[in-house]
C-alpha cells in the first residue's frame, strides 16, 4: 500500500465503482478500499450471515431460512430503467459481460384502498380500473401531447411551452383527475412528493418519456435487475477496474485523510500510507465533510410467497402515492424472488421504504408493510442521506451522495457524471470499450 496512485478510492459502492472503473480505463493508477469485507458499501448484497451480522449482532440465522449461499439480499431498493443512463454506462464499458439480467415482471400502484397495475399494453390501458372511460380519453389527449412536443414546432405546444409552464398548469389543460395526476406524476414520473407540480413541465415529459422508452424495450415493465442482487452492479464495474490495473483491498480500515497545505496527499490505514494527489469516498468515510439532507427508513421483509393482489408474480415494484396515505412523500415497496437468486426457493424478498417525516419512521411504513401478507423476518434500518458540503476542488476530496430514496438509479448517475466532472475538468463522454476478443488479441500482442 505505501506507493504513490494517481487516486484512492474509499468504499466500493456502486457510485465508486463506476468512477473507478472509468478512471481506470483513461491509464489512472487507482487503490481502491473498502472497510467491509464484502464490495458494495451501502449498494452491497449480503448472504444471511452477513446479514445478520448487520442487523442482529451476529445472531444466528434460523436454519429454516435455508443455506446462507442462497440469499443476496439487498440493502437499497432500486431497479434499473431499461433506457436509462445506468444500463448506457453498463453498455458501453461492456461491464454487461459479467453481468446477467432479468426484466422485473410488473409495475403497480395502490389507488383507493387497492393495488392496481401500471398498464404496459394498449389493452391493458383499455382495462385498466385506474380511470373511468371519459377519464382516459382525456389522459389519451394528454400521453398524445407529451409524446408529439416537439421544442422547435409551436404547432405541437397548444399554446404552451414547456421550458416555463408548470406541470400543474399543463394537468389543468387537459382536465385530469386527482387520481389520475397523482398517477401520472408518481407511478410513471416517478416524482417523491408533489413539489415538481410547481416546475418547469420538462422535468415531469422527460421522466414521463424515459418510462415509456423502457417499458417499450422488452414490455411488461421499465425495469431491470441483475441476479444475484444489485451488489454484483458495484462488482462488475471493479473487475474493470482491475483489469486496467486497479488495486482493490477490501477489509481494510481507513484511520486518516492525509493532508498537506490544504490538499490531499495520501490516506493512512494503520502505519501505511497510500499517497496520492484526489481521493474519492462515500460520506461515512468524511462524516466531517457533509451534511444530512433527508432520512430514509428502509425495511428488508423476507416473505414465504409472492405479495397479494400482484398476480402472483416474482418481481415488481408497487408505488404507494402520498396523497393516498395522507403523506408528503411516495412509500416504495420493490419485491424480488428467488428466480433472481436473492433468496431460497420459494421464498421473496420485499423491501418496504420512504422518506422519514416524523419521529416514529416504523409506523410511516405501515401502510406498504400491511400489503405484504405474513412477513417470516423484517430487518429495518433509518439511515441518513448526506450530501457533501464543498465540491472537493480545494482539496481534491470528492464525496459522492448517500443513495436516496428514488426507486432508480438516474440520480446515481447524475452523481457520478457530476463528479467525473469535477475530478477530470471534462464531461463524462462513453467511449464504447473493445470487445474481449479484441482485448484479449491487444494483450496477446504487447
């Protein structure tokens, strides 16, 4: 460890990984560590008894939970938009190659007291009980306007630009419901809470537009998800890392940033010292260097069948919008299964989470933790969501955000290009990396 990087890396969460991995490719010298003994950080997959570990002091698992190597149970909640910028950046560092994929079978949302399911067809739209029959003529009228804006024809605005017109003023237009607005903007735009109603409309069509592009690629749902759980993300892109020469040490204690004149010069573990001239980490490895914007309670249930009420698949995610549970923020609820090799035959996974608003966050998730039918264990956890306070130009210290309480993982992205710009002065642009034959023939020829 005592040589001189171009950068250090604390935590292997997905956010780091990414970056390490792209820094890698560009001829960086990279160290990357992590406290844990597993990758993944916050964004890692634990087996039982690591599990465990985390949540009940290292208690046993009960052996009617099955074997230990059976279960990869996430620790964050999200899937991954089949169009969106994680599955670009996946594609073009051809770390797809390490990676397998299944589409999650089904998207829902409660309404009224029942769970009804996003349609992904034109006829599960015709059917659908979440509008009545004018109503969806005039949600028609709507999805026909978002989907032939164009900026540069004022033919296609009826009068309306969306680069200024609130969102608000735009449902207004087209008559829709309450039910239907909160649909709209909560099960397909994905918003948290109900403030975008007074923003631009862009925001609200882009994230509309992304939605109906992924559900397009493979139908069913918009969303994607790795076997063996979400942690195999952060791996992925650290066996890149690797083969462009990165240094990984997990189980490694972090003591010190090591500064000089203001600037970073190295990390300590122990009496080693890794010098290096940027250091990249998650916020709990520089609690001093960011602050709590939010907190999210997130509650990991292990369950013996399939939720009620979804048609009995092995996947979905169901959206409970706040205004259907008196709230000020969405309750998520993302349910896997064992065809995802997260957990024992016949067993599913479900993780029940929402953005903290009072003192008792267990009871704010009740209303998603009643859905679930009979829950065989629950592992819940509040954890606090940083953001750092500088941008890390001084310092050369760059802290990547706490993973929020959004169902995907756009924001991740956001994040990592923000910082990649930060750290290199240039704009993240993917490069599509060779293919392994062609690595392997370059290898074979140095």
């Amino acid at each position: 460890m005592d040589e001189q990087y171009d950068v250090v890396v604390m935590g292997t969460g997905l956010t780091e990984c990414i970056l390490s991995g792209l820094l890698s490719i560009e001829g960086k010298k990279v160290l990357h560590m992590d406290r844990n003994d597993y990758y993944g950080g916050e964004s890692a997959s634990l087996n039982l008894t690591q599990l465990f570990k985390k949540f009940r002091d290292g208690e046993a698992p009960a052996a009617t939970l099955g074997k230990d190597r059976d279960y990869n149970v996430d620790l964050i909640p999200k899937f991954m938009m089949a169009n969106g910028e994680l599955v670009k950046i996946l594609t073009h560092t051809d770390v797809t190659r390490y990676l397998e994929f299944k589409q999650i079978a089904g998207s829902y949302v409660y309404r009224d007291g029942l769970i009804a399911k996003v349609p992904s067809t034109e006829m599960e739209a015709v059917r659908s009980p979440l509008m009545g029959l004018f109503e969806k003529r005039r949600a028609k009228k709507f999805f026909e306007y978002v989907q032939n804006y164009k900026a540069d024809d004022p033919s296609t605005h009826q009068g309306m630009d969306i680069n200024i017109t609130p969102m608000d003023n735009i449902y207004k237009h087209f008559g829709l419901e309450a039910g239907t607005i909160d649909f709209i903007g909560h099960a397909l735009a994905l918003h948290l809470e109900d403030s975008y109603l007074n923003r631009p409309a862009k925001e609200t069509f882009d994230r509309i537009t992304l939605y109906m592009s992924s559900m397009a690629r493979w139908g069913k749902s918009p969303y994607l998800y790795p076997l063996y759980g979400l942690g195999e993300l952060p791996q992925g892109f650290a066996r890149l890392s690797a083969i462009y020469g990165g240094t990984y040490m997990l189980d490694k204690k972090v003591d010190e940033i090591v500064y000089e004149n203001g600037k970073v010069v190295g990390v300590r573990s122990g009496d080693e010292i890794a010098k290096c001239s940027q250091v990249i980490c998650d916020p709990s490895y520089a609690p001093e260097k960011v602050h709590t914007t939010d907190r999210v309670i997130r509650a990991i249930c292990l369950l013996k069948g399939p939720i009620p009420n979804t048609d009995n698949v092995d996947s979905f995610q169901l959206i409970i919008p706040q205004n259907q549970v008196k709230r000020k923020n969405d309750i998520y609820i993302a349910g896997v299964s064992a065809s995802h090799n997260v957990c024992e035959k016949n067993h599913y996974l479900a993780i029940v989470s929402t953005v903290v608003e009072t003192a008792n966050p267990q009871e704010e998730i009740q209303p998603g933790l009643a859905l679930l039918g009979p829950i065989v264990d629950k592992f819940v956890q509040v954890v606090d969501i940083s953001e750092p306070i500088k941008d890390g130009k001084d310092d050369q210290v760059f802290i990547s955000k706490s993973y929020d309480a959004t169902s995907h993982f756009e924001t991740v992205c956001d994040d990592v290009k923000d910082l990649y710009k930060r750290i290199t002065g240039n704009d993240l642009v993917l490069k599509q990396r060779q293919t392994q034959e062609e690595e392997q023939k370059e290898m074979a020829d140095h």
